[in-house]
C-alpha cells in the first residue's frame, strides 16, 4: 500500500473477546480509501466481529481502532458507511424503488433527487426492471441485489457488507458481488466484504485472511 494512500480505517493491536473465547488477537488492518477488499474465513472466525469493529459498532475488548479518513463526528461518521447483510431486510410494504429510495428520504434528499439515485443503483445491479415489485414478489436473489442498489444508493465512503450473497447460488452471487464492487468502485468508495468463498475473494485486490484469530492481508500487485 502507498504511504501516500488515505487510510479510512485503521486497526491496531486489536483483541477481541467473549467470555473466555479469544476470537481475534493482536490484528492490525488499514482499510485504503477507494479499495475493495475482501475478507475470507471459516464460520466463526471473525468475519462479522471485525466488520462491526470496523462500522465503530463493537468496542474491542483491547486495541484501538480510528477513522482517520472518515469524520471525527460519530454520528456524521455512521452516515458515511454504508453495510449489507445476508438477508436483504427490505420493507414488506414497499417497492423496489421505494425500499432504495427510502434511506435517501430519511436523510433528507429531495424526491427527484433521490428517485434518480435510486433509479441508477437499480440499474447498476441490473434490476431496474423490478422497480415496481413488493419484495414477496421478488426470489431471493432479486432481493439481496435490491439491498445492494439500496446501499449503492447511499453512495457511502465506506460499504460493509457481512456475506451479503451467502443465500444466492454461486453464479448469482459472483454477479452481485462484483456489482456492488463496481458500484461502490463508481462512486469513490471503499468496499470490505466478507465471504466464504476464496475464488469471489481472488477477484478483489486487497484479500485478508482470518485464520486462527489473526489476519493476513494480500494486496494485488500486477
Ligand atoms: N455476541 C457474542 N457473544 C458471544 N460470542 C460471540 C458473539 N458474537 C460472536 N461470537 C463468537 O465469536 C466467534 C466469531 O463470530 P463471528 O460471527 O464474528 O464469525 P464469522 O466469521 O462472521 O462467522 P460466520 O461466517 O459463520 O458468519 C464465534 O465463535 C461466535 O460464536
């Protein structure tokens, strides 16, 4: 990683955990501004704990973690960074656009503006198409990608996302996956997204690796 680099998020000696389970030791990580990254580990390794870590929504039982490159004000800070979790979580009552609208609503864009966002991150993930659609009209995976259009929507400095095409079959979620990479790429973002799958990881050019409670980090030299 260049020196010169603005660094989002920065992780030291960090320690993390509960009960007597020591789930991460000693972890130390820099999330570049503008880099996609992908986490990788077995089920229970940590994934989730680092990601919340990381969102400023867990405090680590030791270590620091800061936010160099994001506000210093928590509360703009929590608005900065977008996340994504494997069930979709949209409202019932809602459509498609509706359910991607309805953040930029709540943080006070006007209709047009927000319908027009929304409208592109729909497209970015291909789903423009079910803009109309009740969420129980919609698979699974037609879901997830509308939760992804609602977090691209966002156009956050930082987008976490918790294994967030771990329900789709491998070609879907391969297909999501990159969109939201893309799309937070599009906007200047930076993406950390936790999977279980090394190949989908392969395709990010920063990779780190959970094992046994430390993290190991590749970067994508050529
Ligand atoms: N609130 C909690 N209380 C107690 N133990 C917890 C808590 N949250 C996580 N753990 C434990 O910490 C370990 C790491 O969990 P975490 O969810 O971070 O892993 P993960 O890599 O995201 O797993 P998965 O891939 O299955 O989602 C697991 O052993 C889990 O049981």
């Amino acid at each position: 990683m260049s020196t010169t680099e603005a660094v989002l998020v920065s992780v030291r000696a960090l320690m993390m955990r509960y009960g007597s389970t020591t789930t991460l030791e000693d972890v130390d990580l820099d999330v570049p501004a503008g880099a996609d990254m992908a986490l990788t580990g077995r089920s229970g390794s940590g994934k989730t704990t680092l990601l919340l870590v990381i969102a400023g929504l867990l405090v680590p039982t030791q270590g620091t973690v800061t936010w160099p490159g994001l506000d210093g004000n928590p509360r703009v800070r929590r608005g900065q960074i977008g996340m994504v979790f494997q069930a979709p979580a949209l409202m019932p009552e809602l459509t498609a656009l509706q359910n991607v609208t309805l953040p930029l609503r709540l943080r006070g864009v006007d209709r047009p503006t927000a319908e027009r966002d929304a409208l592109e991150a729909l497209v970015a993930v291909a789903a423009a198409d079910l803009r109309d659609a009740l969420p129980t009209q919609l698979s699974g995976g037609q879901q997830q990608r509308i939760a992804i259009a609602r977090v691209l929507a966002g156009r956050h400095r930082l987008v976490l996302a918790d294994e967030p095409t771990g329900a789709l079959d491998r070609a879907h979620a391969f297909e999501a996956a990159l969109a939201l990479r893309d799309g937070v790429a599009a906007v200047g973002g930076a993406l950390v997204l936790a999977t279980h799958d090394p190949e989908l990881a392969e395709l990010f050019d920063h990779r780190v690796a959970i094992v046994d409670g430390s993290v190991r980090h590749s970067v994508r030299t050529s």
